[in-house]
C-alpha cells in the first residue's frame, strides 16, 4: 500500500476515533443519559484520578524521546497543565476538586487506595506502551485528544442536567479540557501527520490510537463492572466442598483458591463488587487486599463465564 | 468427594463416555476407530448410570457424552439423568442431524448443561462434502435451538487443508449462531484421519494464514472464545496428550473399555479392563493398560531425563505407536525424538497434490 495524503491518514485517525473512543462505551453512555447512581459516579471520579496521575509521566516518557527544543517547549506545556505552577494548581488539584464535589474524601481518593485493578492494569499499560514504543508512536497514542474535546462539553451539559447534587466547581477540570485538549490535539495531529513519511509509520500511528482506545475502554469496563452484580453463570457448577474448590463449566473446571471461595459465595446476583468488598473487610478487618482481590477475581471469573454480570 | 482420594498426582475429572460409533455422517478425519463397526454399544442406560456413580468418587465432575453420535443411543435421557444425578456437569457432543427440538428440552429438563456441535465448514457446499451426507442446514437450526434453550453451544470445527483458508468466516458463523466457544481443533492423525493425511495435512503457510485469523477475531468484542492449537506435526514439541495418560481424563468406549484416551485401544499389545466386568476404580486404578503409561517408568531416552517432560508427558503414546511401532518411544512430534523424521517427511506432503480422500466407512479403506 502507498503511503496515504495527510489529509487521508487524518480522516483514517478520525474514523478510529469515531469507531472506538470512549464515547461509545456504555458507562459513558449512561453517564452522559443521566442514569448513573451517585455511586457509580463517585467510582469513576475515584478511578479516573488514576489515570490523571499517569498522564504527566507519560508526557514526562514523551518528552525524554524528543530531539528537538520546539517539540519539547510544546510537549513539557502539558506538564505544567496538569501539576500547576504550584502546589494547588492544575489538572490534578482540579480532579479532586471535582472528587470533593462528588462527595468523595480527597485524601483517600489521592492515597489511590480504592483503585481498581482493572483500572490500575489499563492506565500502567498506557504508561508501558509510551515506555516501550518511540515518539511517533507515542505521540499517536496521545490523540484521543482529538476527541476529547467534544467528550468535555457532552459531559459538562450532562452533570449540570442530570446530576445537580454536584456542585458547579466540580466541573472545571472538563471547562480547562474544552480549551487545552484541541491545542494539544492540533499540535500532536500536526507532529503526527509530517513524521510518518511511510505507509508503514502511518500504520504503526493508527496501531498506537487503537490501542490507546482499548486502554481507554478496558478503564471503563472495570469501572463499569464493580457495580454490577455478580452470580453465578446458569450452566455452572460449583463444587466448594470438594478437596480441590472448584466450579466446572462446559469446557473447563476452575479452580479457586481459598479467598476466590469465600469470594464466590457472596456472588449471588444480590450485591455488587463494591458491597460483597464493603462486607468482606466488616469480616475481615485489617485485610488490605480487598479492592485487588475481590475486584480481580471477579473481573478474572467474568472472562471465564464463571460470572454474569448484571447491571 | 472424590478428590480426597485422588491418587499420587491422577484425578480424573473428565469422563468421556463414548456411548454409540454408529453414526450417521462419514467425515474424513473421524477419529473413531477403523473397526468401529465391530464394536457392540454394551452398556445400556442402568450401566452408564452406574459408572457415572463410580466416577464420582473417583473425582470425575464432568461428564461429555459422545460417540460416534451419542444421540442415536436409545436409553439417552436416562444416560443424561444418571450423570445429573450423579452430580456431574453433564455435555453433550453431536453432530447435530439427529436431535429435534422437543428432544433436546427434555434432555435439558433432565440435566444437560451444554452442548458441542460440530461443523465441517462454514458453509453448505464445502461442509457436506467433508461430511459425505448433507447436514450442514440442519446443524444450523439445531444450533438455534440450543441457545434458544439459554444452553452454552461450542462450536467445533476440524481444520485441515481443505477448510483452513475459510477460518474467518467460520468465526463469523460461530459469532451469528451466538456459540460461547469456538474449537478450531487441526485433525489429529488418528482413525480415518492418519488413512487422509495426505490429503487433509496443511501446509506451514496456511497454518500461519489461520492463526493470524484467529489473532484478528480475538480483538473484537462480543466474539466466541476461540481455542485454537497449532498442530504438532507443524511444533517443535508434542502436546501434552490427554493432560498425561491416565491422569486427568478417562474414556469409555461403547463396550464399556477403560481407556486414558479415545485412540489408546489402538495400540498392539495392551490390556484395557472393561466395565462393568471389573469396577471404574479398578479400570482405572489397575488395569495393565493403564498403568503401561501413567508416571515416567516408561520412558526411554530422550524424554526419560528430558526436563520438558513434566510439561508433556513424553507427547502422545498413540501417535508414538502409530509413527514408529513402538509406543514408549518419544512423541515423534518431538524434535528430539529419534522418530522426528516421519513427522518431518509427513509436513511434505502438504507440498504435493491431494490424493481423493476415503469416507470413514468406505470399505476400500479398511485393508489399511
Ligand atoms: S467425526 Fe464425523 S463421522 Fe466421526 S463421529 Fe464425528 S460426526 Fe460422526
Ligand atoms: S524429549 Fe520427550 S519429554 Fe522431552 S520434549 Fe521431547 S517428547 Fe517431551
């Protein structure tokens, strides 16, 4: 294949946009509808913190594989965006602004200790994949912000129709994002579209995108699973008396371990993975894997149709 | 139950209770033994029951019912409430041109959990030809109605020369008919398989066409989970055959045999006991057969001191047999095996024209 006109390699990034952005994903769909509970509301506020952490290190990764002054007088802009020019300042302080307005505690939420592993696997991915690819690649990655800015203003409409309980000032990490992701956006677009020369740097640009969409899906899809409630696939057989803790399924017996036992039990389609947490650490007090062990196995066991979620 | 008597490293956890060889399609790689007529459906409804009891307290939690075609035995509802009862997961395997849908709620009613239909291609044409009957529309609308009753469908389709290029649209057969599974399982050169290997054995370059088929499908969402195994003939190591002979899996043939794999009855020489003659625990525990294999006593060089072997067991004792007539050799597969020339040799013929294959059941294909 030739190598594609810049005007065609950018309709081609826009359309992996359209097809797999987050926008698409039910969490976000029901998030911009209105018909998120505050609950899950606050998880994702907790969770996506995490994913704000990461960002200035990955810039900070960007930035380290830049050769040239101009690009990295830009790129270190977006640094400063998120850490502010001093304490109190920029996009982090204003996430937690907004995990205040939610009516989270900042501390724990700044602690990190509620993330899910999902969350944590998809946003340290993202890290890995700047780590481990070069800047035209990276910077790919980055352009989901082509799409974010649009993302920001459906958001800010929705909270204020739909979720009134919080308060205004919660909102303005999406206000600064609807100003600096398109300037971001242009420059990384502009970079990306006069450095891949070849059919195959254009390919390798649109392999970083999509990935960075998964990375993006997969982070709602672990938000979106810890309310759901769990129970036990129809066809499925648990065997927890057995010597060796089971439940066997049409192709495959999976075993459980000794948590992954007491984990299932509660797995009965009447509570969430947030609650079936909450009551394990009332069991067991002073047990700190929880959120890890809980949340991983259930995520683990829903791949292996052990689980269906309900929502 | 069951596990806390598990012997020395073997449980058995799978029973495969191959209830009929009569069936009504012929496929060119049926792994059936070539004798299949010969071999009586011995065990009726009561005596399955039976065994399925035993197997439980021998560790057994599944149960796959299969064949041939399980479904032309006549005491099946009753095979499936004994092992429902019995406590087992209880899977069905069929060709499905033999079930209605009636039929299949009762079976469902009586315990059955799953079923795995097999397809030859994704479509009519191709598939019936492999088949030697025409079957494939009526798969289709059995398949509708096993997940119209809610049950789990794996779709299995055997991959070889002749279907490998068209893996992408039996994934997207599998997606349209809502199976939860997909096994694209390369024929295994057993039964009427190894008569066709020449015409049946792919080349590298298909294979890796395939694979990276499969790699695509996994990506999207909603899909099948699809299991997909490079044949040995194409790896440098043989599989772990059966999870090891007689470990994990125990089959039943039609005349009530105890074997550690469908194809171990083939080999010269070895003392398989039957059941009910003898007890499930001493067919499993004792039989001579049985014990030939399990552990590492038998094996010879390389595999005796090779640290892969508690990987793969030494690879598959009937290919073993069947490749180099001596059934503790190493797994041909194996690079290391003094034997690897035979399956080095075999890869060849998929460079040269495809003789016309024999149906399983042709008599010309008997005097092997
Ligand atoms: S492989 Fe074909 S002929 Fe053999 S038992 Fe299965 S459906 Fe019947
Ligand atoms: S030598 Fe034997 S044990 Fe070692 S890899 Fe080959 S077959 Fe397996």
């Amino acid at each position: 294949m030739t190598v594609a006109t810049p005007a065609e390699f950018e309709a081609r990034l826009r359309a992996i946009g359209d097809a797999r952005y987050h926008h698409r994903h039910p969490f976000n769909v029901r998030m911009h509808e209105g018909t998120l509970r505050p609950e899950e509301i606050r998880t994702w506020v907790a969770n996506r913190y995490y994913y704000q952490t990461r960002i200035p290190i990955k810039d900070g990764l960007i930035l380290a594989k830049a050769q040239d002054p101009a690009f990295r007088r830009d790129w270190i802009g977006r640094i400063h965006d998120h850490d502010g020019a001093r304490e109190g300042e920029g996009g982090l302080e204003l996430w937690l602004a907004l995990a205040d307005a939610v009516g989270l505690d900042r501390e724990r939420v700044a602690s990190q200790c509620d993330v899910l592993p999902g969350v944590r696997r998809a946003c340290d991915a993202y890290v890995d994949f700047v780590a481990s690819h070069d800047l035209l690649e990276s910077v790919a990655s980055s352009l989901t912000e082509l799409f974010a800015g649009d993302i920001m203003l459906t958001r800010i409409a929705a909270f204020e129709a739909h979720y009134p309980w919080v308060a205004i000032e919660g909102l303005r990490y999406f206000q600064s994002r609807t100003r600096q992701a398109p300037a971001d956006a242009a420059f990384g677009l502009a970079y990306v579209t006069r450095e891949a020369r070849t059919r195959e740097d254009q390919d390798r640009c649109a392999g970083a995108l999509e990935r960075k969409c998964e990375i993006l899906w997969s982070l709602l899809d672990a938000v979106d699973s810890a309310h759901a409630r769990p129970r036990l696939a129809a066809d499925a057989i648990p065997r927890l008396d057995d010597a060796e803790p089971m439940v066997v399924l049409s192709e495959r017996a999976v075993k459980l371990g000794g948590s992954g036992r007491e984990i299932l039990t509660l797995c009965d389609g009447t509570r969430s993975a947030v609650e079936i947490v909450a009551e394990l650490s009332e069991r067991h007090p002073g047990e700190s894997h929880l959120v890890e062990d809980v949340h991983g196995f259930i995520d683990e066991m829903a791949g292996l149709s052990v689980l269906i979620l309900e929502h | 139950m069951g596990a806390a008597d598990a012997k020395e490293g073997h449980r058995p956890y799978n029973l495969v209770a191959e209830l009929t060889y009569r069936c009504p399609l012929r496929c060119i790689y049926c792994s059936n033994p070539l004798n299949h007529r010969e071999v009586p459906d011995a065990l009726d409804g009561g005596a399955w029951t039976r065994a399925f009891r035993e197997a439980a307290s021998l560790g057994v939690v599944h149960v796959g019912l299969t064949g041939g075609e399980p479904t032309l035995h006549p005491d099946l509802p009753d095979i499936v409430s004994g092992a429902a009862e019995a406590g087992h997961y209880v899977h069905l395997v069929t060709a499905g041109t033999t079930l209605d849908g009636p039929r299949l709620a009762a079976l469902h009613e009586r315990g059955l959990r799953s079923v795995q239909l097999s397809i030859q291609d994704a479509s009519e044409a191709e598939a019936d030809e492999v088949a030697g009957t025409r079957s494939h529309t009526k798969k289709l609308a059995f398949a509708r109605q096993v997940t119209d009753l809610g049950l789990p469908l794996t779709l299995n389709a055997v991959l070889h020369r002749g279907n490998l290029a068209r893996v992408p649209e039996i994934i997207a057969l599998a997606r349209r008919l809502g199976a939860r599974h997909l096994e694209l399982a390369n024929a295994q050169y057993h039964g009427w398989a190894l008569r066709n290997r020449a015409s049946l054995l792919p080349s590298a370059a298909q294979l890796e066409e395939a694979a990276s088929a499969v790699e695509h499908a996994r990506g999207e969402a909603d899909g099948p989970e699809i299991l997909f195994v490079l044949p040995d003939y194409f790896s440098d190591r043989p599989k772990p055959c059966m999870g090891g002979w007689g470990r994990r899996i125990l089959v039943m043939t039609p005349e009530g045999r105890v074997l550690p794999c469908h194809d171990a009855g083939e080999i010269a020489g070895l003392e398989f006991w039957r059941y009910p003659e003898r007890s499930l625990e001493a067919c499993w525990e004792s039989s001579p057969g049985i014990l030939a294999f399990r552990g590492e006593d038998w094996m010879q060089a390389p595999c005796r001191t090779c640290p892969e072997r508690e990987r793969d067991f030494g690879g598959c004792r009937c290919q073993a047999f069947r490749l180099t007539g001596d059934a503790a050799a190493a797994d041909p597969a194996c690079s290391l095996a003094p034997g690897h020339a035979i399956v080095r040799d075999a890869r060849r013929e998929a460079t040269v024209e495809a003789p016309v294959p024999v149906y399983r059941g042709d008599a010309r294909s008997l005097n092997r």
